[in-house]
C-alpha cells in the first residue's frame, strides 16, 4: 500500500492521540519496538547497497584489494544503535569511526582513504550514497504500528 503525504497528514494526529493515552512505560515499548523494525529495514537495505528511495548505491570506485558491496558490516547490530525515550527514539552509528565514515559516504564528503610510501595522506572525494533514510518499505512499519495501536 502506497501512502501519500496527505495520508500521513491524515493519520498523524490520531496516532499522536493514541500514543499520547498511553503511560510512558507503554510509550517506550513501543517506539523501542518501532525502533527495531526501523534499524532492521534500514540495516537490510544498506547491506544490499540500496538507498532509502529504492536505487542502487554508486559503486565504489575500483581499488586493489577492494571488492563487492561496500558497508558489509556497517548495518550490524553493534553498530547501528538505537537509543529509546518514552517520547522519541534515535537510530546512530555505535562508534566514531563507524559514525565518521558513514557521515562521508552519507553526505558526499572527502574523506581520508590512505598514506602513500613517503607518508603523504590520500584523500579523495566520494560520491553521495544515503545510508539513512525512510523508503517504500516504512509504509509497512506505519501499518504495523497502527494494527498495533489499534488493538
């Protein structure tokens, strides 16, 4: 099922009522378990080199020894958290690194690759790939939440 902006528009302020009703304690259960769909979508279509919108990613520009997809082990568990609160949740990247060169590839921004034999720091600018990001496959997660909610 495709939804619309206006859709949403529709169904935010009954969601918002509902979610609002419960206690805090049922509040973060919930968005913990919204949270953890959110991670898994996202940490599915990152391994697969596939953006929020559904194209594939840009291939990594051809390098010895660098082969395959890219961010193998980038969407794992360890690291992509997410922190819960009763009234929002955060998905992030666990540690710096991880963070730093996620934050490079996300924005297309020029990023360290290397050091030649002499010491000089390789540099190059990468393209674009969205890591992060609602798709297609949220409407799913929204319909879930409102079976959910609806109960």
């Amino acid at each position: 099922m495709t939804r619309t902006a206006d859709n949403l528009d529709a169904i935010e302020p009954f969601l918002g009522e509902l979610i609002q009703q419960l206690e805090p304690r049922s509040r973060r259960k919930a968005m913990d378990k919204l949270m953890r769909l959110v991670r898994r979508a996202n940490a599915q279509r990152i391994t697969r080199n596939v953006e929020p919108d559904g194209n594939a990613m840009t291939k990594r520009k051809p390098r010895k020894g660098k082969r395959g997809k890219m961010f193998r082990n980038i969407g794992k568990a360890r690291n992509l958290r997410i922190r819960v609160t009763p009234d929002e949740g955060e998905l992030h990247f666990g540690s710096k690194l991880i963070g730093h060169t996620a934050a490079v590839h996300h924005y297309g921004e020029t990023g360290f690759v290397g050091k030649t034999r002499d010491g000089k720091i390789i540099r190059t600018k990468f393209d674009a790939r969205r890591l992060l990001g609602f798709g297609p496959e949220q409407d799913e997660l929204l319909d879930e939440l409102l079976k959910q909610f609806s109960e």
